[in-house]
C-alpha cells in the first residue's frame, strides 16, 4: 500500500471574535501507509464542538491551543482500512480524536473500537452513545445531584447536550424541567420531542423574567450551556441548596473582554447554592454507567436524539461556525 | 418588679454605602417586667458582625432588613435577672438575639442558657464557642470538604471566622494555609498567632500576584471571607477540583454597585472547581460536634483565639463602623 490522497482543514489565523471562513485553510496532503502498530482510517463522521472555539485562540487552558498552520483535531468516527496493529483490523469502527479531515493514521492505541448498534447512526458515538451524553448524564447527575422531584432549569437545551439533559432529568424523575434556547422553533421542539416541560426563546425578551414565568416556585438544578445573563438568571430562580452544573459558557466564547461575573454572585450564600465546574474527561469512571443507561433508553424508545448532519469535508469550518451561532438542533456532524 | 430603664440602638436612616454614625440612634426606653413565660436579661456582651450590614439595607435577603426607627437585633449574651419562666432561672447565663441594647426581655425560648467555661470569657459564646466557631468548622469541613495534605487560603483571616478557620485547616492536617488581611500588625499576627505558614496584606499589591507568590503550587481550598478580587485570585489558584466555601463578600457590603468579579469565573469549569455559599443557620446539625472539637482544642491550648473589646451600649456603632473597616482582630464584641 502507498499514501493515501486526503484533504484536512489547518488553523490559519487564530480568530478574533467570531471566527471567520478565512480563519480556515483546506489542505491536501499524503497520509502515509501504517507502519508496525500503526492503523490507517478512512473518516465517515467528524465532530463539530463548542470547546473547540477555545483552543482557537492562544491561551494556555485545559487544553492546549490548536497550533497554526497544523491540521485541526477534533472527535471523529471511521474506518479501519489498514491496519499494521494487532488490536484493530479492517472493516473495524473506531472512534479518536483525528477529526478534521479524511484520512488518519496514528498508533494503534489512539484509535478505540465501537459496536455499531443496530438501529442507530454510527455517528451517535460523537454524540448520544458517546462524549455528549456522559456529559449530560455526569453533569446532571454527578455534578448537579439532581435528586427525584426537584425542579430543573437548562440552557442550550435544544443543542448536542442540552436535549439529553432534559430527557434524562425526566427519566430520573424532575418534577419539572424548564429550557431556554434561540429560535422558535428550537423552543417547539423542546416540549414536543425533548421531554421539555416549558421552554422560552432567550431572544424574546429577559431572561431572568422569562425563567421567573417558567419556574414561578423556582428552580433546584441549573444545568448551564451558557453562561451570562442564564447565570444569572438561574442564580436569582435558585432556592435553597440549589446546584448548578457549569459545562460551558457558549455566550462568551467568541468574546474579546472578559465576561462580567454574574453580578448577584452573593446571592448564593444565602441560598447554601453551589456553582461546579466540569469537564467531561473528569467523569470518565462514569463512562460505562452512562452508555448502558443511555443505551438501555435508546433501545426502549425512552429516550430520542435527533443531529444536525452537513455533508462533505470541504464544509467542516462551515458546520463549526454555524453550530456556534446555534444553527444545529441536537449533535452537529460532518458526514463524508 | 416594676420596669427597667434600657439603652437600645435604633436604625434612624439606611446607609447609602460606608454606614455613619448618624444612621444609628440610641433611644432609653423602659423594659416591662417579664410577664408568665418571659424572662428579663441584663446584657453583658453585644456581637457585631458583617452580616448585619445587609440588614441595613431595604432589600429582602435570606434575612429581613431591619425595620427603620426600630431596635436593632443581633446576637447578645447576658445574664437573667427575673425569670417568669421555668427553664431558665435568675443567675443564668443566656445566649440570644436581642443585641443593640442593655436590657432584653422576651419569651424564655428565645433564650438558650450556656454553661460558663473555665479560664474562657463568657463572650466567647459570641465568637468560638458559638456561630463563629461553627462557622469557620463547618465551612471549612463540611462546605469545602477540606482533606489533610490540602493547600487552604483564608480571605479576612485575622477576623473572627478567619482566625479560626487556619487554625483548624492545620489541626485537621492541610499542608499549608496562606492568609491575607489589611495590615502588616495582622499579617504578623497570622504567622505567628494563629498558625498561618504565609500571610500577605492586600494593600501591598495584587491580591492574584500576593496569592501565588504564598502558593507557588496552587491552590485546594479557598474560604472565602471577602469576594471580590480575592475570589477572583483564588479562582485562578485553584488547582483541579478545588471547593471554594463562600461565607461572605465584605470587600462589597457598602458597596453601591453590583460587584465586577471574578471575570474569569469560567476557568472553573476546565478545573472541576465548585464554588458553594454557605450560612451558618444551613449546618446548626454540626453545632454539638464543632463545640465538642472545638472546646477539646481551645482547653488543650491547642487553637487560640482573640477578642477586640469595645466597653460600653453607647459604643455599638463605633464598634460596628470600625468592625466592617477591619479594626478588629478577631471577634468584635461590645462588653456592657
């Protein structure tokens, strides 16, 4: 076997603010047949994901900035098509974090195989059956302690992660589940397909009023997608002993100034609230757990998904810009 | 009996900002004499503490604002001195709410007697024995869930919950306690008081330079007396999974703004960190093991403690002006 022609997307300016189609650059280039323990995988799926926005830019964080002028990395699902590893062999589906082109080799051991499950989308282990819904399932009811009976509130709840929150705080028994996302018809869904049991479109006005009408007694659990003014909201909505799961804060992601802190921070001693950060590698023990569960909802039609597909490597940076300004509904994917 | 002559504080305006002397007005009133099922109890030491600030202001908090034109409350120790009541008796020692004045009269269960303690001031009830005690340990404990071997920094730790909360990170077995406070005299005291292995003085820089010059290594807990730019140092200190226990903010109680910081609150998120507000009313179920613990140290001389005094009903205020500006070192009491 020889190389292998594949096109991949490079970093070619960090952006400033919202990131912009010339920030990206579309290369060919030869992938080199595998070598001893090497594997060689043709990419069916890749991964679009808000985090990837903060590695754009050149701050050291909890991951460490995507270099200039080298190819992107991103979660990917493939196929294995060469294989010099004893672990993998052709035909295998194999989930790893050579997203952002076609083509991928690398050591065996960067590459995890998957069991296709009947009646699902490969693509559901870059979402459902994978990282997004451990997030979920670990920031709700890990982070958050959700118990039965209290009331939950999420942000970014018609996006890859918040419409599982909502579904599985309903499958563990929330007495009422409140979410928020950006357009009408995100807000439809969210009662109709979600589980939702109220929803608002933030554009519509403030959000701590509309939150105030959704959960007039207040809200227990804040899973938050967002940060800013939902913070805040949900700071002022939290009854006593209320928790909130911060995964992220896509508000802010393409902000050039610092964002202001929510500014009724010193609410949350009087209400005992606590604020947790999270990432989704920290609850990897849960992984197993999560994926039976998830699975187990999935096979009994308990729980449903739905993704955003774009088609075509050549469109990536496109999808990635769309999914930041909220355009997806569920997991946004490139399907090649 | 017939009724006593009483000194009380009233709250003649509600400061706008730094409260001054003439937003509080003493006023002599007479104190019937305890009718069937009241006592009647000459003060003897009068708490002042931050949180009363809040009060001062007409904004419904976790606790009601203090009515204007009326006395303020706030925690007292005296001694019975007619009984109408028959759990308590003439001579006993009485813990209460009714502070700000000389005489105090009211039903027998709004008093709880205490039991004097060899070598210890009665006043000590108002502080280590007592909500300060409970405080600093449960806060510490139970809120940040400090574990031995742990990096702990304490905001306002020459105060009375500060100065506590060091010396039982050290009796519980942290590594090392850093703490800052607003002058060089309480700086020393830190070091070589009460058991701080680094302290620094906020007005001698940047509170986010001070902090990791004192914890090269980072951060596990914070205590948060202070807010403000010290959340937002401890915040970029933390190391993964570090709690923040958030007793109070006094960098902002006269503030007339809401609070900038911290603007980097979304850091906590790639470190796994929680930041939980507390009261002290949420953890009364520690009250009797914090006073056992607490009262094994103090008779084993292995926690100190230090009172500042202010003599005299007609000081309160003064005492309280000077308490919020950080006069004192550790409680502040007013003795009667």
């Amino acid at each position: 076997m020889t190389s292998t022609t594949s096109r991949e997307w490079h970093l070619a300016h960090r952006p400033h603010g919202e990131p912009v189609p010339g920030d990206f650059r579309m290369e060919t280039v030869q992938v080199p047949a595998p070598v001893t323990g090497e594997v060689l995988v043709r990419n069916t799926f890749l991964s679009v994901d808000p985090y990837m926005r903060g590695r754009m830019n050149d701050v050291p964080s909890y991951v460490s900035p995507f270099q200039l002028d080298q190819p992107l990395t991103g979660g990917a699902l493939g196929e294995v098509i060469a294989s010099e590893y004893d672990g993998l062999a052709v035909g295998d589906l194999v989930l790893h974090e050579y997203g952002w082109r076609e083509y991928a080799s690398g050591p065996g051991t960067r590459f995890r195989r998957v069991t296709p499950v009947p009646g699902v989308s490969p693509s559901a282990h870059l979402g459902v059956l994978g990282m997004i819904g451990l997030t979920a399932y670990a920031g709700l009811l890990d982070v958050a302690r959700m118990q039965p009976g209290e009331i939950v509130f999420v942000s970014g709840a018609a996006g890859a992660v918040g419409s599982m929150v909502g579904q599985i705080a309903k499958l563990k028994g929330a007495s009422r589940v409140i979410g928020s996302a950006g357009s009408k018809a995100k807000v439809d869904l969210l009662v109709s397909k979600f589980g939702y049991d109220a929803a608002f479109n933030y554009h519509d006005g403030s959000v701590n009023r509309q939150l105030r009408a959704a959960a007039p007694d207040g809200i227990d659990v804040y899973f938050d997608n967002v940060g800013g003014d939902h913070l805040e909201a949900a700071i002022f909505a939290f009854r006593t002993f209320g928790r909130a799961a911060i995964c992220g804060a896509i508000s802010s992601y393409n902000s050039t100034e610092p964002p202001s802190a929510p500014r009724n921070l010193s609410l949350i001693i009087g209400k005992g609230v606590s604020l947790t950060g999270f990432l989704v590698n920290h609850h990897r023990n849960r992984a197993a757990a999560a994926a039976a569960e998830i699975g187990g909802w999935l096979t009994s039609g308990k729980l449903v998904y739905q993704e955003t597909v774009v088609d075509g490597v050549e469109n990536t940076p496109a999808a990635f810009l769309d999914m930041l300004r909220g355009a997806n509904i569920g997991k946004m994917v490139v399907a090649l």
